[in-house]
C-alpha cells in the first residue's frame, strides 16, 4: 500500500528587512554614526529629522543604503566607501569630501567644495553646487544638474566632473588630467585650462556618467575641458640662475 502524504507546506518569501529608523530630534550624530560603522551589507537606514547637523552618515565602509531626509550641514557623506546616501535636501560645506567609492546623491543644492579630493564613485548633485566643487578630485565622478561655482575642479588631478548649467570664473585652474564637460556656459577658465574637442568616445563618456546620474540631458550639448598640459612641464626658460 503506498501512502500518501500531503505537500510540504512552503514558507512564505521573508519580506524585506524594513530600514533602521535613527531620529536626529531625539539621537545624537555620534550614536548614526557608530551604528552604521557597525552596519553589515545590505541593510538600509532612513535619519530622520536631520536639522541640518554636521557630519551625517561619515566613513561608510558597509555596501548599505542610507536616505537623510531633509537638509544635512557640513561634511555630509564624507571619506564614504561603499553604498549609498541619498540626502533628500540641500548639503553644506564639503558633501562628500574624500570620497573613495559607492554613490552619493543630494536632492538638492549642495555649498562649496563638494566632492574634494575625493579619489573615486559618483557623485550626484540634481540643484546648484557652490564655489570649488571637485578641488583636488582624485577620481571621482561629478554629476551637477545646476550651476557651479568659481574656481571648481581646482587642481584636479583625475576624474570627471559633468555640469548640467553654467560655470563660474576660473573654471578648472591649475588643472592636470581630469576631463570636465559643461553643457552652458563658462565665466572664465583658470590657467591651463582650455577648451578641447568633444570626440566620439568623450560622448559615449558622458552618456553613461548622465545614465549614471538619472539624467536625459544629450550628449552632443556639452563642450568639453582640460589641461593644456603647460604647467606642470619643465621649461629652462622659467628657472633662475644663480
């Protein structure tokens, strides 16, 4: 006689971890950031009610996701490493600084230096960003929807920096070989900065660092920006003799 017996009654796919909720009226900063320096892949954190504190979400090592809503102060995301933060509002002083990869996104405006020195991953500004955005980039990727400020991309060493609206005086001064694209116009270049064709495969750059960003924006709008390659070469004739 075979028995029958009924089917393994299956379970139910678990749901996903809902995200960490960290209220800033009633959490100090120090307490967000330790509890993300012990954060594990994969899990998602909401702050709420930042109030514009300094420092939100610093030194992310984990591959986690992390939406602040409302406007975050100075050093927002700074020295992030993998994951993502999403600011849904305006940034001050130095979004980002030292970045080194995984994606940083500010909804909207963010102060100057945003980005500085950072050596890698993408950051994206939908508004406005300030004066000196991407001093000293050292690889990261720079996706502004607005304007720009003056002296922006200063020293930049590697990366790109693309910007959706205009630029500001002494555009990429003292630059070395970062590429910068600009789809309005441009107050003034900075010493050794020229303008320098927009070929094929800078087009297909672009379009997937737009892609990147959620943008729509073409291509085939933007001029491009770089070094002229004088400034950083020996010439005799500018030593000194003694």
């Amino acid at each position: 006689m075979v028995t029958l017996t009924a089917p393994e009654t299956l379970e139910p796919a678990a749901a996903a971890e809902a995200p960490t909720v960290v209220d800033l009226a009633d959490a100090p900063v120090r307490s967000l950031n330790q509890d993300l320096h012990h954060a594990v892949d994969g899990q998602s954190w909401t702050v709420a009610n930042p109030g514009g504190k300094h420092s939100l979400a610093v030194g992310i090592t984990a591959d986690v996701t992390v939406t602040i809503d409302g406007h975050a102060g100075y050093y927002a995301a700074g020295m992030h490493q993998k994951g993502t933060v999403t600011v849904n509002g305006n940034v001050g002083v130095g979004l980002a600084e030292n970045i080194m990869s995984g994606t940083v996104h500010v909804k909207g405006d963010a102060s100057q230096s945003a980005a500085a020195t950072g050596h890698g991953g993408l950051v994206v500004i939908d508004g406005n960003a300030g004066a000196r955005c991407g001093i000293s980039m050292k690889g990261v990727d720079i996706v502004v929807g607005g304007n720009i400020g003056h002296m922006s991309a200063f020293m930049a060493q590697v990366g790109r920096l693309v910007v959706c609206g205009d630029a500001g005086d002494a555009l990429g001064d003292s630059i070395y070989e970062a590429r910068i694209y600009v789809k309005g116009t441009v107050a003034s270049l900075g010493a050794d900065c020229i303008e320098k064709p927009l070929r094929e495969e800078h087009l297909a750059e672009l379009a997937e660092l737009l892609e990147a960003a959620g943008r729509t924006d073409n291509p085939a709008d933007f001029r491009r920006y770089g070094s002229a390659r004088n400034l950083y070469h020996f010439h005799v004739d500018n030593s000194t003799a003694y």
